[in-house]
C-alpha cells in the first residue's frame, strides 16, 4: 500500500504530519436462494481513484444481466450490459 506524508510547519515553527493513503479494497459476494430464486453475484476492487467490477443476476423473467464496469477520474463511469436467455429445448420422443 502506498501511503503519502505531507509535513509542514505552522505559524508557531512547530513541525506536522498528515497521511494520506490512497483506498484501496477487493470484494466479491454471491447469492443463491432456491426458495426466493434470487441468483446474483458482484466483485469490486478499488486501487485510489480506478474502480472496476462486475455482477450478474437472474431477472424475473428468467434471463441473466452481466455487467463489467470501470470508473476512474479522467474517463468517469463506463459498463457494458449483456443480456442472455437460456434456452429450454424439449426432448422429442420417438414412437415405434
């Protein structure tokens, strides 16, 4: 971790000392409840000002939104949204 010292003296002569430490932090979590069928997950790390991370969920409608995300202070907020539908494709039985 980086962490920035910044001394200076007051108007007394007296030294000072103020820390900076830029954030820094990673998580990651997931949901899976078969009784409510809600189905997510997220994962986020922050290094200072670059945020990045992605989560996932099942929507009512049965399909999935992913979402990959990054934010930092020179290009701002930016994800890209993918939706996919899982496809049911029935068995057909044969008769003899």
């Amino acid at each position: 971790m980086i962490t920035t010292e910044v001394s200076f003296k007051d108007h007394h002569g007296h030294h000072h000392y103020d820390y900076y430490t830029p954030p820094k932090y990673d998580f990651k979590y997931e949901v899976k409840d078969p009784h409510t069928h809600d189905h997510k997950s997220q994962h986020e790390e922050r290094h200072g000002d670059a945020v990045k991370g992605y989560y996932a969920l099942h929507e009512p409608d049965g399909t999935e939104r992913h979402v990959h995300y990054h934010a930092d202070k020179h290009s701002g907020f930016h994800a890209d949204v993918k939706h996919s539908t899982h496809h049911i494709i029935p068995k057909h039985h044969h008769h003899d």
